[in-house]
C-alpha cells in the first residue's frame, strides 16, 4: 500500500513535470541572444537599465541590416528574469541555454547573480558577456565567460589617484581617509581595493565598516565617521543607502570630502531622490556616457541621446556596457559568420575593436586571455547640471571637477 | 481502481522518475526535477520539527549552508573530497543544531520562531564577516575540472538528479520510519500538548533536540548536493531569510505535519516558481513573483492543511492521515 501511494504520488509528479515539458520552441528565422539580467527584486534598477541598452543595441543592430555574414539574419532578444536570488538566477540560466537556441548570452550586472550564472554557461558553451565588476569572475578560467567593465579592484585605485589629484590641485592635504561599504561582492571587491591601495598613496585609513545591504538606520555608521576623523569618506553603496548615509550626515553636520564608489551614486534616481543637492557629488564609474572617447566620435555620441530620447534618462553606468556587450556579441558572429555559440566564442576570445569597442573607456575593448577587455578602466564623475560628467582621469574628462 | 492496477499505475510512475533524465536530453528539466528533489528533502527534514514537532523553524538555511559551505571549502582549499566534506558538513549542522536548540527549546510559540530567525540571521552575518575563510559576500565559485565522482563534479546533469533522488529517497524512509516510532508519537505528544506530554513523563526537550538535529543533518546533506550542482555558493544565496522560508512554505503548502506533504509541496512550489518565471518573466514588473505570491496565498487560504488534504476522502489513494489522528501517548 505504502510503496503504492508512493508510486502514485511519483506519477502526480511526472505528470506536474509534463506540464513544464510543454514548452513551444517557435521555429526561429532569426538569431537570438539571451538576455539575462534581473527584472523583480531588490536589483530590478539595474535590470531594466540593462534590459533597456540591450532593446536599443537590438534595434540598431536590425535597422543596419541585421549579421550580414549571415544574410542579414536579424537578432531577437530572449528576455529571462533571474530575479534577484541566486538560487533562481543559475535555474533560469539553465533553462534558457538549454531549451532555447542562442548563439551568445549577456548579462548579468549583478556581481552575486553573476557567478552562479558562468558553470551553468561553461557547461552548456554559450558565451556570456557580462557588466558585472566582481574580480573573481575572469579569474574562473572559464573559456565562455567575457568581462566588458572594469574590475572592482581598478576602481579604489581610480578614487584613490582622484583623490591624490584634488589633493595637488587644492592642495587640500587630506590623509585621513574613511572606507564604508555594503556587504555584497561589489561593496567588498571596491572596498578592499581601496583598502590595499590606500597606504601606498600615503594615506592613512582610519575606518573601514561594513553595513548590511537596505538598512534603515546609519547614525551609528555616521557616529563612527566622525569619531574616525576621515577628512575624505569612500562609500560604496547603492542609492537608498548612499542617500540614508549622506542625509545622517547632514542631520549630524558630518562634512568629510565624498568620493562615491559608483552604483548609487550614478542612477537617474539618486539625482531625483537628492534634487538640486546632487550637483557636486563624486564617484567613480565603470562608465560614463560623456567620457571624450564617446562623446568625440558623433556616432558613438548619437547612441547615448537616442537612449535619452528614447527612455528618458542619461545612459547609465549599467546600460553603457550592455549595449557594447550585444553589439560585440552580433560583431562576433558576423567574425565567425556563424551564430554558432562555439564560434562566436572563439571570435570574442581574440576580440579586438575601436569601432563599438570606442563606446568603452578609453575607447577600445581588447579581450585578454582570461576572458577580460584588459583595456579598460574606471573614470570619476561629477554631478554637474543634474548629470553625472566625466572629470577624471584627464584622457576621458569632458569637465573639470568645480569645487 | 483496484489495487494491482494501482501497483501497475506506482510501478509506471517509478519507473518514469528514474528513466526521466534518459528520455530528455534538456539539462533544465532534470535540474527542474533535481530542485523538486532537494526541496523535497529539505521539506521532509523541516517537518521533523516544524510538522511532527509543530516548533516552526525559520532559521535552516543556517543548517543549508554549514552544509554546502564545509563541503565547498574543503573541497576548495585542502582537496578534501565532498563525499568525506558533506558528512563533515552535517556532523557541524547537527553541532550548530545542538547549539541554537538547547537555548531555544526553552521559549515556545513565536518565540521560538523569532529565536530562530535570529539565530539563522546570525549565522548568515557569521558567514558575510569571516571573509578570509569563507570569501564573504563575493561567495565562493567551483572551479569545473571535468568529471570526477569524488569531487561530485559532473557536466551532466544526469548524476546530480540520481544522487538527489537517492537522497530523498533515504530520507523519506527514515522519516516514515520515525512517525511510526516512539519519536514521532513523543513528537506528536508534544504537538498536542507539551505541558500534557511533560506530565506524562515525555523529556520534551531532549525530544525536539533529537528532531532538530535529525532535521538539520538532513537539510546541511540538501546543501551538500545543491552547491555541487549550482557551483557556486554566496551568504546571501544560501544563508538567507529567504531560504528558511522557502523550505518552510514547502511544508505548509504541501500539508504540515505529513509524510507526503513536503513531497507534493515542494512539487507545487518548484514547478510553480519556474513556470511563472518562465512565462511572465519576461515581463518587466516581477508579475511572476506576484502571481506567484498570490497563487500562495490561494492554495493557503483555500486548503489551510496543505494541498495533500485534497486527497484525504480519496478513499482508494491510501494517502497518510495526519499524523496527530493516531497519536497514543502513553
């Protein structure tokens, strides 16, 4: 009896799994690219950002007469949810390389939906580009994970040679310098950057905490800010948090120089959330829509006002590499003409390009060994009527930092 | 249906189980499966306490990721293989048990949940300020050498979804076992009436400890073998809030306190979180977590036992009454 109710129950299973089975895989004419980023949870900003650079580079991409070496074929954006959990990000990743036909994946922006993403792609062989900055994910040896942004680690060192800059300029002669960060492989990554490059700057870090991702109460962060003395304050944060941080501040009359360590302090929406106050504000960024090898090349420059005729806002540190990510995807296949997801690998892993690779700081993107555009690096923004302007370093600089 | 034909309907469906990863070739059905699995299991291992014992749990991600952790970071800086890290993993789960367990059995109710919840939120940010050993919040990936039983690393996804059937499988036996045992009636006992069960001379404590420790040996193997299928594991993937409740939403959708409820809970869940992923979302404002919600609270509302509790007048099904209906405390 029991063994029978146990057979049974197995059967109201297979036939649940049936169910999920029928899937309709359409016939597809076209070329399609998976387009994996998160559109629920907490990471939902970045995704749509993504998922709008990722339309636009479509769009382009088919109005220029589709991957020529495949007569014209055009290209279709599958569009998967990783949502912001783990978990689900590696069964979605799983579900769309193994019941879709795609010659080339993008995404995620999310460091920690990221790495559970790159096995499932290694082990299925279908290249990914992704726009997450975490260091680990090139140092994997996987061979189908590629890497457009800069990493975590470049990014101390950016704000830390800023600061050394103002600190010339201005003579400011700021030494003390505060690290605070949020406790996700992003924050940890920028932080210890900043960490280990500090000392040889000659600086002296005199706090460097840890805060926990959406937490609703920073004073005693702040307090510890001020009892530090940091004359400069590094935080890496998202926006809710970057804005509780710099308002407790304010509220305790804290005012050390801040150098933003990107993310939050980029979006559209921290510009809504702080108003006018944004104008003046720093950060470091893996890109940045105006940087001079952008914004010189009119071709390149026509994309970042078409993405702001078109959703709204300035392009966005997340959405700038995306848009790269897909036209270097379609690039690859008209490479290896084939939309075979083996040969569009082999094609991006010698990638070399100035044409849309331009749309990357410093104007190139050259893959290396490990799967990275070893030729980028992060720049320094500020706030500057309601945008974020490249200010540094000065081969990007479009504005010079106002005091 | 009589009941040959019923042994001929159980032994086709066995059947179809263990062929399903010969029949299709799509890594993503069997992994399906291999997820229904292991929340299958983590379900039957959460019912020992938060079910038979009725002292709901929202702390066993902690037990989870003890067990994915050890065996991964064995694995990964002293080239132990998983088969001996896994057991390492569910000896520590089962000493994390004992620690959070003896202080919390004594506060009952919410009480005991809230303690949970603190002690798993505890765990997590243990595991998110050890970065040296842990790696942190940048989590630690699997490097993929090829296939190797003794490092479970396997391209396909075939082995994975054998090794988690046989899990479950184990574990559903051992679970059946115990309901009939003198535990599971203590359990049961104390369910009813812990003041009740007490008088009677049942060492309420050491009882649920034993369920605990069971339950979180159970979910730290559940760990084991999802960190070796996914390759990679974070604080925040396996150590979260989220997870516990996961696990917990298994039990009470499939029937709380049952031997098939977790199974069909963890069925439900599975399949339901990857088919709303699948069809809307792809949409932009999360309507699959909010179909998904809302599905939840349905099945919830309408069947407050758990969706087993449908089959309770099938009188051909022999499905498992609530255990509470023989209990005998003696």
């Amino acid at each position: 009896m029991k063994l029978g109710s146990w057979l049974t129950s197995t059967a109201v299973v297979s036939a649940a799994l049936g169910l999920a089975i029928a899937i309709s895989q359409g016939a597809e004419k076209e070329v399609q690219i998976a387009f994996l980023n998160p559109l629920s949870g907490n990471n939902v900003d970045a995704g749509q950002q993504d998922l709008n650079a990722a339309t636009l580079a479509i769009e382009d991409i088919n109005k220029a007469g589709g991957i020529k070496a495949l007569g014209g074929a055009v290209i279709k954006l599958v569009i998967v949810d990783t949502t912001s959990d783990p978990k689900n990000a590696a069964s979605t990743a799983e579900r769309v390389f193994s019941t879709q036909k795609v010659a080339g994946a993008v995404g995620t922006g999310i460091s920690g939906l990221t790495l559970p993403i790159l096995p499932v792609a290694e082990k299925s062989r279908i290249p990914i580009i992704t726009n997450s900055v975490n260091d680990q994910i090139t140092s994997l040896k996987y061979k189908y994970t590629f890497q457009v942004t800069p990493k975590g680690s470049q990014f101390g060192s950016t704000q830390v040679q800023f600061l050394k800059a103002l600190n010339e300029t201005y003579g400011l002669g700021i030494k003390d310098v505060a690290v605070v960060y949020e406790n996700s492989g992003y924050g940890v990554s920028t932080a210890s950057s900043i960490k280990e490059i500090a000392a040889s700057a000659g600086l002296n870090l005199v706090l460097f905490e840890a805060y926990p991702h959406g937490f609703t109460d920073a004073s005693s962060l702040v307090t510890k800010i001020k009892a530090s003395g940091a004359k400069a304050l590094f935080p890496v944060a998202y926006t809710t948090d970057a804005k509780l941080i710099i308002n407790t501040m304010k509220q305790m009359d804290v005012s050390p120089v801040i150098i933003g360590g990107g993310a939050g302090f980029l979006w559209p929406v921290f510009a809504k959330e702080m108003g006018p106050a944004v104008n003046g504000f720093v950060s470091v960024a893996s890109w940045n829509w105006d940087s001079k090898s952008i914004s010189s090349v009119p071709e390149l420059a026509s994309i970042t006002t078409r993405y702001e005729e078109k959703f709204g806002t300035f392009m966005t540190e997340h959405a700038g590499p995306t848009y790269v990510a897909v036209r270097m995807l379609a690039e690859a296949m008209e490479i290896a003409k084939s939309a075979d997801p083996v040969k569009v690998r082999e094609a991006l892993s010698t990638f070399d390009n100035d044409k849309i690779g331009g749309f990357m700081q410093p104007g190139r993107v050259k893959i290396d060994g490990t799967g990275w555009n070893g030729a980028v690096h992060p720049v320094m923004i500020q706030w500057q009527d309601d945008k974020p302007r490249t200010v540094f370093p000065a081969m990007d600089a479009v504005r010079t930092f106002k005091r | 249906m009589n009941r040959t034909g019923r042994i001929f309907l159980a032994a086709l469906a066995g059947a179809a189980v263990l062929l399903f990863p010969v029949v299709t070739t799509t890594p993503y059905y069997i992994h399906t499966v291999l997820m229904v699995f292991l929340f299958a299991t983590m379900g039957l291992g959460w019912n020992l306490i938060g079910g038979y014992g009725a002292q709901l749990s929202l702390g066993h991600s902690t037990f989870f990721a003890i067990g994915a952790y050890s065996a991964v970071l064995l694995m990964v800086n002293y080239e132990i293989s998983p088969l001996v890290g896994g057991i390492v993993g569910m000896v520590l789960a089962c000493g994390a048990a004992v620690v959070i367990g003896l202080p919390c059995f004594r506060l009952r109710g919410p009480y005991f949940c809230l303690a949970t919840i603190a002690a798993g939120e505890i765990a997590r940010i243990l595991f998110l300020h050890f970065q040296e050993f842990t790696g942190g919040a940048n989590g630690v990936p699997l490097p993929f050498h090829g296939d190797d039983i003794l490092t479970l690393q396997f391209s396909s996804k075939a082995p994975y979804y054998y090794l988690a059937l046989g899990l479950l499988v184990a574990v559903f036996v051992l679970v059946r076992w115990m309901e009939k045992a003198k535990i599971g009636r203590y359990l049961a006992a104390i369910r009813e009436d812990q003041d009740a069960a007490e008088s009677l001379g049942v060492r309420t404590d050491r009882v649920k400890l034993i369920a605990y420790v069971l339950s979180a040996a159970i979910t730290a193997a559940a760990g084991v073998l999802y960190a070796f299928t996914v390759g990679y594991i974070d604080p925040d993937g396996v150590a979260s809030l989220n997870l516990s409740i996961e696990i917990a939403v298994v039990v009470i959708v499939g029937g709380i306190g049952t031997l098939w409820g977790p199974v069909l809970g963890a069925t439900v869940v599975v399949l339901l979180t990857e088919l709303t992923n699948m069809y809307l979302g792809s949409l932009r404002s999360g309507a699959s977590l909010v179909l998904y919600g809302l599905l939840l609270i349905v099945v919830v509302v309408a069947r407050p036992k758990g969706l087993i509790s449908l089959f309770d007048r099938a009188p051909a099904a022999s499905l498992p009454k609530q255990v509470g209906t023989r209990v005998h405390v003696a």
